[in-house]
C-alpha cells in the first residue's frame, strides 16, 4: 500500500500542479448539475452546507462552466457568503465559439464567481479551442487567470487531448477516468505524465451510474484494509493511486456525500496490484 505523498489538510493527500509545483487538495468537487439551484432556496441551502463541509474538510479546488446554469452564480455567491472566496481554488470553463464570445464569457463567469483572477480556465469539450487557448496565453500572461486547461468527458476524445497537451505548455487536461471508464489509462494519463500536464478527473462516479452498479452490492472486507469504508472511497482511492492523476472533482450537494468523498483523500491508497484486484471484482458486479 501506499502511503499520501503530501499533505493539504494534515493526513490529506494533495498533489503538485507540474507547471509550477503548487499543491492541491486531489479531492475536489464538481457542480455540473447539483450547484444549478439559483432557483430553489432548499436546494441552495443545500450546496451552501456542502461547500462548507467541504472547505472544513480540506477541500479547495471547485469546477464550474457556463454550461452548468446557474453553478457558477451560486458557487461565487455561497463562496462570498461564507468568507472563503481566497481559501478555494476556482475552476471554469469557456464553452462557445469565437474570439469575441470566449472573452465576454469568460469575463462573465469572473464576475459570477466574484475573483479579480481565476485559478484554472479550461476550454469545455474542446470547442473551439485553439481560439480559446489563444486568449487564455494571453490571459495568463497578464495575470487573469492563472492556469489554463483542456476537457472533455469522452474517451472518443482522448486522441486530440493528447495532441493538444503533448507540447507540454498546457497546464491542466480534465478528462473522464474511472474503474467503469478507464480509457485514460491506454495513452492519455501517461502522456500527461510525459508532459508535466496536470490531470483533474471528471465523471469519477461515470454521472452516479456505479453507485447503481454496486447497489445491495457489500465492499468486500479486503477494500477495508486499504481504508475504504464506502463504495465511494474504493472508486476514488482506484482513481488517486495512478500517479499521473492530480484531483478527482465528484460532483455531489449532499454533506455527508463531499465528507465521504474527502475521505478518500485519507489514509492509503492501493498499490498497482491491489488497483487490478479492485478493476477486476468490479467488472464482475
Ligand atoms: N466536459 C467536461 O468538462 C465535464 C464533463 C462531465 C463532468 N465534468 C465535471 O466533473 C464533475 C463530476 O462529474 P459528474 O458530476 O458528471 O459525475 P460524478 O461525479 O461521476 O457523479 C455524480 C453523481 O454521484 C453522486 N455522488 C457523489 N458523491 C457520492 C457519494 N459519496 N455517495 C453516493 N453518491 C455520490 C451524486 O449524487 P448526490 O448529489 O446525491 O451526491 C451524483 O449523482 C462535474 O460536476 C463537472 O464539474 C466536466
């Protein structure tokens, strides 16, 4: 088993951002959905008890995009009330097309989410995303964001991920890897490791379907012994184990679901064979 390497909260695992060498937390938190409550005071109280958990807890990095409604609205405001606009570590995306559009969109969601600079930009599904990545050097440059990154959430693109970030001069790709979804691991994940490209985890529950999967389903007791308690630590701690991953982002507004996930940013992580065991009783479910 292996041991956290760093530490973001104390016994926290955190990871080096490549280009640069800053830690984070490599438990974050997605909002594709489930922050999409402006709407609905229930719901909001909801995301805004969530979001603190999760700082109490060590988080730091959140992921937004204009695709998500009204996310980045409430993340900004909800950061702004509960004082912890620098404590976090703010992720978006631009997703639309042309020069122009990507700027106003991106000074948009700047404003929605209330920071004078943002931590991490990445072009959505890569659309448009030379015009995009154009801007961000730019930008970069200039000190209105201070990382840029590339996504997407299908391995049918994983191909052109690995073209764009094989140059070596984008700092994040986002990209879905899971044990229901490991077609990172073919090429991607190690040509991200090649380039010193940070890599953050999307769809890390494949969108909730693995819980469906392993329903009435019991974690076998070995799991125990590398500290999962939960089905959720045994895909997280699957996901963390591979050395080219930085952060995995589940998206949840439940509490007690971002404690839980948090969790498995604690303790040990399984070793390579110990990875293949967890894939291979998991594809026998
Ligand atoms: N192209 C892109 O750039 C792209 C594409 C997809 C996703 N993303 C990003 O990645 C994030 C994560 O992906 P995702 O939200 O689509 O899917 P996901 O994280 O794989 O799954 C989210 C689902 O898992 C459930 N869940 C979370 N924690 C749980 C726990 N501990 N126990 C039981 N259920 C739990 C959530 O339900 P509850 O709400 O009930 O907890 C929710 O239904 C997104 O929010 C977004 O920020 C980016």
């Amino acid at each position: 088993m292996i041991p956290p390497d760093s530490s973001a909260a104390p016994g926290t695992l955190a990871r080096p951002i490549p280009s640069t060498g800053e830690s984070i937390p490599a438990v974050g938190l997605g909002t594709s959905q489930v922050f999409d409550v402006a709407a609905d005071a229930t719901e909001t109280a909801q995301a805004r008890e969530t979001l603190q958990t999760f700082v109490n807890l060590g988080g730091r990095v959140v992921d937004s995009s204009p695709m998500y409604g009204s996310s980045e609205s409430v993340t900004g405001r909800l950061a702004a009330e509960l004082g912890m606009q620098g404590k976090l570590f703010l992720a978006t995306k631009v997703w639309t097309s042309g020069r122009q559009a990507g700027k106003r969109q991106m000074e948009d969601s700047i404003k929605k989410l209330r920071v004078e600079r943002l931590d991490l930009m990445q072009v959505h599904n890569l659309v448009d995303v030379q015009t995009h990545l154009a801007t961000l050097r730019d930008w970069k440059k200039t000190g209105r964001v201070r990382y840029l990154g590339v996504t997407h959430y299908h391995a049918g693109a994983h191909a052109d991920l690995e073209k764009i970030i094989r140059p070596g001069d984008i700092d994040f790709v986002q990209v879905n890897y899971s044990l229901a979804e490991p077609e990172a691991d073919r090429r991607l994940l190690a040509a991200a490791a090649d380039s010193r490209t940070a890599v953050i985890v999307n769809r890390p529950f494949a969108e909730g379907a693995m819980f469906r999967r392993v329903r009435d389903k019991p974690l076998p007791e070995w799991a125990r012994a590398i500290g999962c308690a939960t089905w959720a630590q045994y895909f997280l701690k699957w996901i963390l184990a591979h050395p080219a991953v930085t952060c995995a982002i589940p998206g949840t507004r439940n509490p007690k679901h971002v404690a839980d996930n948090l969790g498995a940013a604690k303790g040990l992580l399984p070793d390579e064979e110990m990875r293949r065991r967890m894939a291979s009783y998991f594809d026998s479910l």
